[in-house]
C-alpha cells in the first residue's frame, strides 16, 4: 500500500474469547477515534487468537462510524497472545500503530499522551507515576510483575520499567518490518518486540499512562511468570546468537 493511501492510525487489539468485552470496547475506541478526524482516517484491526465464542461475531456487526474502518484477522487455532499481535503488525496498515488490550485498561484517550512522546516508539508504563493506576493489581501479581521486570533489567534485555503495559504506540512501517522478527508466541511478546528494537538502535519512550486493572481468572500468576521468565531467557538466547 502506497504511504500516501495508509490511514493515520491502525489500533490493533488481540482478542480470544472476547465476545462480551468487545462490543463496549470497539465502541469507545471507534467514537474516539471519529472525534480525532485523523487525516487519512483510522482502523481498528481486531486478531481473534482462534477464539470459542462469539469474537468474530461481535467485530462483524459491529457499524463503525464514517473514516473509521473495522478489520478481523481470524487465526484459525488459538496460538497466545503473542502471535496474535505478530500477525496482527504484519497485517496492519496504519502510518501508526497503537497496541491495546480488549479490556481497555488503559483508555484509549491515553493514545493522545503517547503521541505527544515524540518517538518512533511511545510505551505506556505502570512504573513511573504509580498514582495514574486507578485501581492496582492483586499484591502477588504486581509484586511478581515488578520482580520480573528487574529481572529483564538485569538480563540487559531492556531498560524500561515496565515491559508488560499493554499500550504501545509503533511508527508503522517500522510495526511491519520488526513483526517478521519475532518468535514468540506467549504474554512474553512485549519483551522480545521491546528488546529487538532497542537492538535496531530504535528510540523508545517509556510514558506513565492511566491504567485500571480489569479481573481475568485466564491469567494464572505463577504458572504465566514462570514461562515468561522462561521465554524471557530465550529471547537473550536469541540475541546474544544474532537470531
């Protein structure tokens, strides 16, 4: 696609199993996003990670105002979240891309505060401001996340203090080139997309950004941070091999 052609915007939201969250969710970001009249309009690309319930149905009917597209990439099994956003950079169009989770807890009018960043890639964070988190995770949870952060600092695969926030704002082409690197599959993604650009040599701006913890009995805290430390030691493997 000519650059000329590209929307402004690609919001790019991996979704499994989320039938139910989706419908408020598309709203909010859609009405968003229409207020922002972006030039070249936007789109939001939802990825179904090979959902069981009604996902794929929610983003179809949904009607989206005018200039705002809605896409659906459907993954035909279910593959972790990683792969999702994999495909779905690959697949976005956006002179931008903004990564943000079904649950929305980070509002979408916290794009407008990663812009103002002025980098090739803005990463919302949990760990600079703590007072913007309106509503804080289980002790274990943020306590393990915290810990597993300053594990990945003392790995030297990043720097930020907060790898995990789900919103993320990308230069998209840059979005495009960088998902054809990445490997992993898993809630660990964050860490290899974050290290293989710093790898590039690429600006990235950690932000504090408003965030609110949404209940998910899929996120199972021990097991889910022992893996992504696991994958997180690949992904050092990877590297330091020049893969």
């Amino acid at each position: 696609m000519a650059e000329a052609h590209r929307p402004y915007l690609t919001v790019l939201i991996p979704a499994y199993n989320e039938a139910l969250r989706l419908p408020r969710t598309l709203e909010r970001v859609a009405a968003y996003l229409w207020g922002r009249q972006f030039a070249g309009g936007a789109e939001i690309l939802v990825v179904d990670d090979g959902s069981q319930d009604a996902t794929a149905a929610t983003v179809e009917r949904f009607v989206a105002p005018p200039g705002i597209a809605v896409r659906l990439l459907q993954l035909e099994r279910n593959q972790g979240k990683g792969a999702a956003v994999r495909h779905g950079l690959a697949a976005s169009r956006g002179r931008w891309v903004l990564l943000s989770d079904a649950d929305l807890a980070t509002p979408i009018e916290e794009l407008a505060t990663l812009e103002a960043a002025g980098a090739p890639v803005a990463v919302g964070s949990r760990g600079l401001r703590r007072e913007l988190i309106q509503r804080r995770q289980p002790f274990p949870r943020d306590l393990l996340g915290r810990l597993f952060n300053a594990a990945l600092r003392l790995l030297g695969l990043t720097r930020l203090k907060d790898t995990q926030c789900g919103f993320k704002l990308l230069e998209g082409e840059l979005a495009r080139q960088v998902a054809s690197e990445l490997r992993l599959d898993g809630f660990a993604y964050d860490v290899e997309l974050l290290a293989r650009l710093e790898r590039r040599g690429v600006p990235v701006r950690e932000v504090p950004v408003r965030w609110v913890h949404v209940d998910d009995s899929r996120v199972h805290t021990l097991s889910h941070g022992f893996a992504m430390l696991r994958d997180a030691l690949r992904v050092r493997r990877w590297l330091r091999s020049g893969r």
